[in-house]
C-alpha cells in the first residue's frame, strides 16, 4: 500500500476517481501558476517512469473564464452629458449637446488659448430674419433695401425691440466691424446684446458676420464712406462718396456699400467730414436713404456737422452721438468718459455714444456694462434714437 505521498507523485494531476476531480475557473494569472507546474513535471524524470501510462504528464480540468477589460473612461466622458447618439467624445459634441458657443477670437483651437463661452439666454430677444422679401429691391450691385407697402421700412422691421425697464437709457453704437475677424467676432460675443454693431462695407463674408451679430441680439448698421477734409491723404477707401461728385455717382457708391449685406437699420457715416459740410452733394443722398425707410447717425467726430438740418430737410430719422467713448485711447480716459456717460443719462434720461471696434474700446465697455443696471442705468439699442428722433434729430427720454 503506497502511502499518501506515492499517490501524490504518482497519478497524474486531475486523473482518478470522478470525486477527486475538480473545475478550477483560473484567472489568467492562474494559468501562469498552471504553466510552472508542467515545465516542475517534465524536468522530474522519475515521474515520468512510475508506470503510469499518461508518463505523469500533469493534468488539470479547468474552466477558463474570459471576461472584457474594463475600459478607462475618457475624461471627457466623465464629465459631459449623454446625446441622443452616446456619450460625448469631442468638444464639438459637448457644445452641440449643451447649448454653449465657445468661440476664440483668434481662431485658435489650441486647449489654452483664450476662450469666450458665450450661454445661450432662454429669453434672449430675437430680432426678425433679415432679408425680408418686402423690403428688397433688385439694384445693378446686388439686392437693395427699400420702403415696403404700408410705408413698411427696414428701420422698424430689423431693429432690436427695447427691453422695458425704469431708469436712464444709454444707447452705444461700436463701428468698425467685420474687417478683422478675431476683433468683429470678440465684439459679438463680449459687448451686450442692446449695444449696436456697424460695419464697414469692405468687410470679408459681410452676409455672414452680419447675421451672426443679428442671431446675437445686436442690430446692424451699414458704415458708409465719405470724404474727409484731407481727402487722399485721409482716405475711406474704395466707392468713397466724394463731395464734388455728381449726385448719381455718389448714389451708385452708396448702393454699392447698401448691397454688401442685409439687414441694417441704417447707416453711420465713415469719416465724412467735408461731404457732411456739403449740402449739393449731401442731400440727394440723404433723400434716397429716407426714401429706402433707413435711418442716419452722425458718429460725433465730425466738429461741424450740417447733417441734423439736412436731415431734417429729408425726413430722414437722424441722430447725433452726444459722447464718443474713445476719442482719447487709453484705458482711463475710455473708464473716466463712461462715467460721465452714466451721469448724463440720468440727468437727461437718454444719451447716445458711439466708440470704435478697438480691442481696447471692446475690452472697457464689456467690465463697465457687466454691473450697468445695479446702478440704475440700463443699455438700449442705437435704433431708439432714429424711430423717436424729431426733426433736428432731438432724442426724448420717453419710451418710443
């Protein structure tokens, strides 16, 4: 009789009486211990010669049990919302999942590169589509704004509606946009939606820039060139109306620059301060403008200005920027002329401003409005001083 240990060198592992055997579910790890006990077998070589007639070759019955690693999860993932399709797995799907815009001014999609989220507002104010195929009208240019039936005219159909609310109003027109990409979509996306946007109609993609301001809440309006005293050397580029030109050229011009986008409002004068002194070429234009159902507003950089009186003699709607924010460019001067702004407005209860699409002007009226209306003073668009405009271009402070 062989004792306990004979049996254990002796039959082979797994073989025997059916109540010896057992099912061993072995981890991978296991098979590695398993693995050794074969490579132990064959180098004993007494094993091999007890007679057995397998030779001692270790035998084991195992069931293998295969199981799917668990995958990390992707950082991303962890923190962004399920869509429609599965997790998140890009930032573009994060910010088509969530609702949020996030744009770099600079067009970089670097991961620390200075970026503007902007939320969308539930109540957000919706200004209507533009182009409306009532007031568009065919030119030699491209299509043209006009007066619709009923006297319907751009200048109410594509404004902003004024938000109501007490308080003095301030209303800040920012020209200037739609040359440098990174500065117009910085504009749209930081300067609050009451504040106005124009834009210069030599502009790259203007239809497009225009209407993504538009989705943003700011209304639009059309820079036109016109001749300053030191025309060349002061030049506001191509299609410039020109004071002695003859009045269909400067019409033809300022088609021209009324084709490039739709939806405007009206227009701002880009320089302008000899054509604005100059009654014979001025008027006819004046007329067609207020014959088209826009508006006009004089910037305030012109010292002189003889546009409220003509103006008046077209029944063209027309304001006059009583402060531009940025004539001293530095960053105090722009702080020190808002604050005198705020005082303004709450003696006269209205005041309009205009500043320039600088990176600097932007940048001090995104910190100054951010509180505006716990002081008491709230934003309005440009448009509320065109449609309560008198005949000298006279702003009330009356709601419209």
């Amino acid at each position: 009789m062989s004792d306990a240990a004979d049996d254990i060198l002796t039959k082979p592992l797994g073989v025997g009486d059916q109540a010896t055997r057992r099912r061993f579910p072995l981890s991978p790890g296991a098979l590695v211990g398993a693995a050794s006990l074969v490579g132990l077998a064959l180098l004993g070589g007494s094993i091999a010669l007890t007679g057995d007639p397998r030779g001692g070759e270790p035998r084991a019955i195992a069931a293998i049990e295969i199981r799917e690693p668990v995958a990390a999860v992707p950082p991303v993932a962890q923190i962004a919302p399920l869509t429609p399709a599965g997790p998140v797995q890009s930032a573009r799907d994060l910010e088509q999942a969530s609702g949020v815009s996030v744009i770099r001014p600079d067009g970089s999609t670097a991961p620390d590169a200075p970026v503007i989220i902007r939320v969308p507002n539930a109540t957000q104010v919706k200004l209507n589509p533009a182009p409306d195929p009532r007031l568009i009208e065919r030119g030699r240019h491209g299509p043209l704004p006009r007066l619709g039936e009923g006297r319907l005219r751009p200048l109410d159909v594509y404004a902003r509606p004024e938000e109501p609310g007490p308080g003095a109003r301030i209303a800040i027109l920012v020209s200037g946009l739609g040359i440098g990409e990174a500065t117009t979509l910085g504009a749209i996306a930081r300067l609050p939606a009451p504040i106005s946007l124009a834009f210069s109609p030599y502009g790259g993609d203007l239809e497009k820039i225009a209407a993504r301001a538009r989705e943003a809440g700011h209304e639009v309006l059309l820079q036109l060139p016109m001749e300053p005293f030191d025309y060349p050397d002061s030049d506001p580029g191509p299609q410039t109306l020109l004071a002695a030109a003859r009045p269909g050229e400067n019409l033809d011009r300022a088609a021209w620059a009324m084709s490039r986008f739709p939806g405007f409002v009206g227009v701002v004068n880009a320089m302008g301060a000899k054509l604005m002194n100059e009654a014979s070429a001025l008027d006819p234009v004046l007329k067609d403008l207020a014959a088209r159902g826009l508006g006009f507003v004089d910037d305030g950089t012109v010292p002189r200005s003889q546009l409220a009186g003509a103006a008046a003699k077209a029944k063209l709607p027309s304001a006059r920027a009583e402060s531009v924010i940025d004539a001293v460019a530095r960053p105090d001067a722009i702080d020190a002329e808002l604050t005198r702004l705020e005082t303004l407005a709450r003696q006269k209860g209205f005041v309009l401003a205009s500043g320039s699409a600088s990176p600097m002007t932007i940048d001090r009226l995104s910190r100054w409005s951010r509180d505006l209306e716990t002081r008491g003073v709230r934003l309005v668009p440009v448009s509320v001083a065109l449609r309560q405009a008198g005949s000298a271009g006279k702003v009330s402070s009356a709601a419209p």
